[in-house]
C-alpha cells in the first residue's frame, strides 16, 4: 500500500467515523498506557467509536501525524476534528466536558476510574475493526 | 538522552516568562511529563496549547522523547 493510500484511508476514516481514535492496540487489549486510557475514558461514557490500531505499520503512524500535525499517539477526533491526546481527552472526561461534546452521560460513580471500565464495556458497543482494512 | 532539566529550559525560552515543572515518569528519560504556565497559552484551545509545546521538541517527540504528557495552563 502506498502512503498516500494510507493518508487517504485515514482522512477518510476520520471523515466517516463521528467518533475516532488512533491508538496503539484494540480497545480491547491496549498496548499502551496512554491508549488504554483514553479507551477507557469512551468506554466509560458508552459511546460508540470507531478504533484504528497504529502499530500494524509505522507509515500509518506517520501519515496521522502529517496530517494532524499531531506528534504522540492516541489521536482522538470527533465530528472530523482532531480533539487531542491522552492529557486533553482525560482532563475534559474528568471535567465532564467529553460527556458534554458527546453527548453522552457521565457515569453515575464518580469515583470510576475510566481505565477500569474496559473490561466492563462490551464489544458490540462501539469499536469497529478498521485495521482489517489496512492490513490487506 | 534528554533530562528534565533539559526540556525545563528548552520550554522555557520558547516560552518566556513560562512556569515550568518537567518531571522523568520511569528515570528512564525517554518519558516525560511537563506542566507548565504561560500566558501564552491566552486564547488558545486545549490542542493549539498542546502543539505550542510539542512544537518545541519537533521530530523528537514520538522519538528520543517516547512520551511527553503535558499540563497547560494560564497564570
């Protein structure tokens, strides 16, 4: 695959999926710290977003970042546009901002952390596999 | 490998005048946190104040620095 194949895949993703996230792993088994965190933090709202794993090739790593001009991974967009990495997207779950852009509600316990809602979340509630279609 | 220190004065005079705290996650130098104040940050969204910083760094982020976490804010 090209890398311009590549960036075209991912503008499209990102054009096609309200909510995406570029992140290291799968929702289910993150591969990252950062990652599981802001997974976690989706998770924890049960929105439904789509996931693209980075690690696969390292072109795709680098077409993001050319086109978000974004450095670190994970990458959050939502409505197409870049929302930020762990930092902005934890400080905004815990401000209840995400909940807000989402439209989502925060999760009546405050206390949870969102990292340990990973494994409560099922599947079907959101992640699509994108990476298939990259890996081809 | 880059201390903390180094990062504190590279931060510093991109951004004068910047409060600036840099702390080595692991001791392993290659993962960062920084917080940092500046009244540059008036203005301007979460994501362009994040940039401002990764900016000061360039290809090193993703790199050399494996990880910087970053805390923005106005005084």
């Amino acid at each position: 695959m090209e890398n311009t194949q590549i960036r075209e895949f991912l503008e499209q993703a990102i054009k096609d999926n309200e909510v995406m996230l570029f992140m290291k792993g799968t929702p289910e088994q993150p591969a990252c710290g950062f990652s599981m965190r802001t997974a976690g933090a989706l998770n924890a709202l049960g929105v439904r977003y789509a996931a693209l794993d980075v690690l696969p090739d390292q072109r795709i790593r680098q077409e993001l970042s050319g086109l978000s001009g974004w450095p670190t991974i994970p990458q959050l967009f939502i409505g197409g546009e870049l929302v930020g990495g762990c930092d902005i997207v934890m400080e905004m779950y815990e401000k209840g901002e995400l909940a807000e852009r989402l439209g989502a509600d925060m999760p009546e316990d405050e206390d949870m952390e969102p990292a340990a809602a990973v494994d409560e979340m099922p599947v079907s509630n959101g992640p699509i596999p994108l990476e298939n279609k990259l890996n081809r | 490998m880059p201390t903390p220190d180094e990062l504190k004065q590279r931060i510093e005079s991109a951004l004068p005048g910047a409060e600036v705290q840099v702390q080595d996650l692991t001791g392993g130098g290659d993962h960062f946190r920084a917080e940092i104040v500046s009244e540059r940050f008036t203005g301007l969204s979460p994501i362009e104040q994040h940039k401002l910083v990764y900016g000061v760094f360039g290809d090193e982020v993703g790199a050399a620095i494996h990880a910087l976490s970053i805390k923005t804010s106005t005084p």
